[in-house]
C-alpha cells in the first residue's frame, strides 16, 4: 500500500456521504444534493460573471463540498456559505490584489444571479446586504477551521492541462471537469482519477484519440500522480460523469421549455397597447 496523500484523505466513501451531518437534522440525502448543487451553481455563475479564474471557481466549489461533510445545511445556508467560499478561494489564489473581486461585489453578484429570474428582486436591499456581511464574517470563521484551514484542492483541471495540444479532446474533456465540480466527484475521487474519466468520456463523443504516452504504458499512466487507479476504475467513473451530463441535459431541456411557456402565458397576460386613432384626411 502507499502512504495517503493530504488530497486522499479528503476522498470519503458513499456510505460517509449517506452519514453526511445533514441527516441527522432531518435532511434526506436527495434534499441536501440538490441544495449543494444549487448552491455551486450560483458560485460558479457568479464567478463567471466576475471574470473569476476557474481554478479559484473549482477550488471554491471543492471546499464548499468539504465543509458540509462536517457541518450541517440546517445551520448553514447554503447561498451564503458559496459567498464564503468563493471569497475565500479568490483570496488564497494568485490573484493580483486589483483584480481580484471584493466581498461586496461578490455578494452583489451572487444576490444578483440568485435572483435573475425576477427583475424586480435582483437589486439588494440595504439592510440584507448588511446582514450577508456580517454572516459573511462569521461563515468564514467557521469554514477555515472546519476544513482545517486547507485552502489548496488538486482539480482535474491541472491534469487535463497536459493534453491542450489536442484541441478538441482537451475543450471537451475540461468542460466534462467543470460539470463535475457541481456533483460530489470530489469527494468520492482523486482529481487525476476524475481527469482521466472525463478525457474517456470526452474522446468517445468527440472521436478523438486518447493520449499516447512516449513507451508501452498505458495511456493514463502519466496522470496518475496523486493517487492509484486502474482502468476499470476510469470507466466506472466515465459512466457516471457521462450519466450526469445526459441527465442534466435532460434537465436544461425542460427547463428551457417550461421557461418559454412561462414566458409565452406573461405575455399573453400583459395588456396590449391600443392602436392609436387615425387622423381624418
């Protein structure tokens, strides 16, 4: 066996994600996945709208994964955990100090995009905003010792990195790595383990060719780094970020469409201006 890295000791198995500390509020499993990938997708939007780099939007989504673990979605929100975790990944990373978004503007953003659907709703009033940054405050005094103060998490992404000379597979492969920052592949897998799964999955849609090493070795043998994995483990994990993106395509599909009836009753509600009289010859 070879020693656990500090990375796989953050890997937990299905049964300890069952034992998650939201369960014993009353929190079903099901309920609690939904709210955390609700709650990184506002992170992720909202990083994207401030020109957040990726890799501080993916570490944030990994310690935002990490925190509930060990806290509960009954005493802490998740919206404004996200906050915190973006706030606090944007800090750790390289970031020039100017460019870098401030807690403001990240709660602005993040209330904006929580609140997109309903014009009326996205600008924040005053006094919330002052409360989400006091709980901003504390939220951050919780989250850093909670994952004991790790603020590093290897991504998928760096692995991928290494096969950006082939276009195609290396723009699929990296938006497969996004899709699972949302889902809890973090927590159950290695990042070069998740890497290799989603460059699988990317070249068979694609119908690209995987990665040919310089000798005889397999073809993921040089992104396995950090921890130790065999090809069967690349499929079984395949399989499930090839799942997800089916099913969340499904999902967007009817999102899509119950949003353009939404749309299409508003309109017909709306009172149609009357033609304005014509004027006599």
């Amino acid at each position: 066996e070879h020693p656990m890295s500090e990375e796989e000791s953050w890997i937990f198995t299905p049964q300890q994600l069952q034992d998650a500390p939201s369960r014993a509020d009353g929190i079903p499993f099901e309920k609690e996945w939904l709210q955390r990938c609700e709650g990184v997708g506002l992170m992720l939007e909202t990083a994207k709208r401030l020109r957040v780099p990726i890799t501080s939007a993916a570490t944030a989504a990994v310690l935002f994964h990490r925190f509930y673990m060990y806290q509960s979605l009954a005493d802490f929100n998740p919206f404004e955990m996200a906050i915190c975790c973006l706030s606090v990944a944007t800090k750790a990373s390289d970031f020039h100090s100017d460019e870098r978004p401030r807690v403001r503007e990240i709660i602005h953003k993040a209330f904006y995009m929580g609140n997109y659907e309903d014009k009326e709703k996205r600008k924040i009033p005053a006094a919330v905003f002052a409360e989400l940054q006091e709980d901003f405050i504390f939220n951050e005094r919780i989250l850093l010792p909670t994952i004991g103060f790790t603020l590093h998490a290897d991504l998928p992404h760096k692995f991928i990195m290494a096969i950006k000379d082939q276009h195609l597979l290396f723009k699929k492969s990296w938006a497969y790595a996004n899709s699972t920052l949302v889902h809890n592949f973090c927590l159950l897998y290695a990042a070069d383990l998740i890497a290799c799964a989603c460059i699988k999955v990317a070249a068979k849609v694609t119908n690209e060719k995987l990665p040919s090493p310089a000798s005889d070795r397999p073809w993921y043998e040089p992104f396995a780094q950090v921890s130790i994995f065999t090809l069967d483990d690349i499929d079984t994990v395949a399989r499930e970020i090839q799942a997800h993106a089916e099913r969340e395509a499904a999902w967007s599909k009817q999102y899509q469409a119950h949003k353009n009836n939404r749309d299409a009753a508003k309109a017909a509600k709306k009172p149609q201006p009357h033609p304005s009289p014509k004027k006599p010859q």
